[in-house]
C-alpha cells in the first residue's frame, strides 16, 4: 500500500483534513516506528573481499602519475588504495587511464621509479538499505574497531591475511550507504556475512513501507484525531483519540509478538552462502545451510 493510498484512507476517517498534513503525518509516525527493534527491519547480506594485486613495477610522477610495467590496471581499481614507496601511507586510486596508467589521489610529490606495490581494498560499501550495521562474519564474528585504531596499529596497511579478523565503519559513500573497513588487508576473495539494520527513508507517494500498512496508520490516526478535536472541540473526537489508542495499542501488541516469533524462527531461512555461485571452498560457505 502506498503513501497516497494510506492518505486516502485516513482522509475517511479525518474529512476536512489537509492531505499533504496527513502525508507528513504518516511519514512522521512512519519515522518513529522504525526506530523500534524491529526483526522485521533486520538485515543480512553477503559481500565478497578482492583480492590484492601487485603484478609488474611501477613509476609514479610528482603528479601522482603512475606508469605501470608489466601491469593490467582495471577501471574497477578505481577507488582502492595502493600501497608504494613507503611504509606508513598508502593512496587512493582517483583515475584509470589504461592497463599501464592509473592516477593517485594526493601523491606526496615523490617521484619514484621501478617500485614494487600492492593495490588492495579495504573499504566496503554496503547494500544501500542498511541504515546500522552491527556485525560482520567471516567463519567467525569479526571483531569490531575503528579506523582510528587500524590506524595507530598499521597506518601503512602493510598487514594482510585471507582470513580478515575486524571491521570498522568507514563513514558513508557519495550516495550515503554505510561502508565499512575489513582488516587486515584481505588477500582473496572470501565472503563476508553483514548484519545490520534498514533504517527511515521519507516516502514517495507511490512507495511502499517496510512495515505493516495498519500500523502506521492506526498510529497516524490518533495524531489526525488530535487536529480534529484542535479545529472542531466537542465534535466527538476526544472519544475517538481514546479509542484509537486502545486499537493501537492492541494492534502494537499483536504485530510485536509476530515479529518476536519472525526473530525467534529466522534460522529457518534457508542460508545461501553455500549455494551455487559462492565461494565453495570455505568452511562457512559449506556449513551453513539450515533446513
């Protein structure tokens, strides 16, 4: 049911009423709801590390400029980091030119010439609905930090692993989804199991909630009711907004049990990190289906 559709509904109930009023309403009351700990709004996903990559030697202009030999740059290196020259630093990569050219996001001005390097990612973005995330998986939870311990502990990102041990949040993307740091600096591909929560995004009128239609709506209702009575008292809507709160109270009560049995049966959701087109040959990809 969309925002308009729910607008038209308490429009019935509350005649006379400002419709954008009531739009702004139902987002207001829709805002508040998600701040619950709904199970509903819980999230799970997968994400997959990449690899590093350190074929060939590079040469680096004052510029940032690197010159690559023996290198296959990608465009979807952009964004990573690379790892050259020393050993507490390590750069962003702002632009692909070719195979052999990338450039470097705030070159410390060195030129250099036939380094050895390393290209690696360690910031994640997340699937845009989660608002929180809360835990990361690799066989085991990983543990969570922050940037500013990774970076006390290794400023260079020098320390790598196939097997990431913490996360950290690394702030939002240019599109505002949650990222997230894995160290140390993965070395393969390996899947990562993210947990998190969606959060409030302001309806369209054609959009859809994330939680039950009724809900919102009840409590939208006993707000519309308390503009009533403001513009019409004792017309009868103080006894409405009395009612109205024992319906929703009662509605809050019902849909609350169903999303603690929806938590306490999540583990019937079949897992799919071991299905067909994941990674095979990892332990919590092969050991985690529930039936």
């Amino acid at each position: 049911m969309s925002l308009v559709m729910m607008s038209n509904n308490i429009l019935r109930f509350c005649p006379g009423l400002n419709l954008d009023l009531i739009k702004s309403t139902l987002q207001d009351s829709y805002r508040q709801l998600c701040s619950k700990d709904w199970n509903r709004l819980k999230l799970t996903r997968q994400t997959y590390t990449t690899a590093i990559y350190s074929t060939g030697t590079v040469s680096i202009a004052a510029d940032g400029t690197v010159t690559g030999s023996g290198t296959t740059f990608t465009s979807a290196m952009v964004g990573r980091h690379m790892s050259v020259y020393y050993d507490d630093a390590f750069f962003e990569i702002q632009t692909y030119l070719s195979p052999t050219s990338i450039i470097l996001k705030d070159w410390a001005g060195e030129v250099v010439s036939g380094e050895a390097y390393t290209i690696f990612k360690i910031i994640y973005t997340i699937d845009p609905s989660f608002k929180l995330v809360w835990n990361v998986i690799h066989q085991i939870p990983l543990k969570k930090k922050s940037q500013s311990y990774f970076n006390s502990v290794d400023p260079g990102r020098t320390s790598t692993s196939s097997s990431p041990t913490a996360w950290a949040l690394a702030g939002l993307s240019p599109t505002g989804a949650v990222q997230i740091e894995i160290y140390p600096v993965p070395t393969d591909v390996v899947p990562l199991r993210v947990y998190g929560k969606m959060g409030f995004s302001t309806l369209a009128d054609g959009d859809s909630p994330r939680l039950p239609e009724d809900l919102i709506e009840a409590y939208s209702l006993i707000t519309c009711y308390r503009l009533k009575d403001l513009k019409e008292p004792g017309q009868g809507w103080a006894e409405k907004i009395v009612i109205q709160n024992e319906l929703y109270g009662s509605l809050l009560a019902d849909l609350n049990e169903e999303d603690y049995q929806l938590g306490e049966h999540s583990d019937r959701v079949k897992d799919t990190m071991g299905e067909v087109g994941y990674p095979t040959d990892d332990n919590f990809a092969l050991s985690h289906d529930v039936d």
